[in-house]
C-alpha cells in the first residue's frame, strides 16, 4: 500500500480583523478552500502561507503607495 505523503505545515497568526468583518481568511489551493482563522496561531499548508504572506506584503505595498500620494486639494 502506498504511504500517503504528509504536507509540510507552517505556523501562522493573522491580525484581527474589525468587528463588522469576518474574521477569517478564505485561501483556495489548488481547487481546495481553507478557511484561516484571525487571532490566534495556526498551523496551515505551505502552500496556504505563502499565500497568506504575500497577500500581506501586496497590503503592505498598498499602504505604502496611498501614504505617499500627495494630497490635492
């Protein structure tokens, strides 16, 4: 019988969200949704992490960029 291969997991922790949002996170990989929690320490698929990090950094980058456009007016 063949051994079935175990998925390399990674901790995360992602910020609360407010209180009129849901607070979790919806990841799809590969045609499978995860749903990662806020607010506490989770273990999750690499896959899924990498995603989860550099969705951060695009929000990062986004913040960045709108804190740097002069204002108009």
């Amino acid at each position: 019988m063949a051994e079935k291969i175990k998925p390399v997991m990674k901790k995360i922790r992602l910020p609360r969200k407010g209180a009129n949002d849901a607070n979790f996170e919806l990841v799809g990989v590969n045609g499978k949704m995860y749903q990662v929690p806020c607010g506490k320490e989770v273990e999750v698929p690499l896959p899924v992490y990498e995603i989860l990090i550099r969705q951060q950094a695009a929000r990062d980058a986004l913040i960045d960029v709108q804190e740097n456009i002069p204002n108009e007016g």
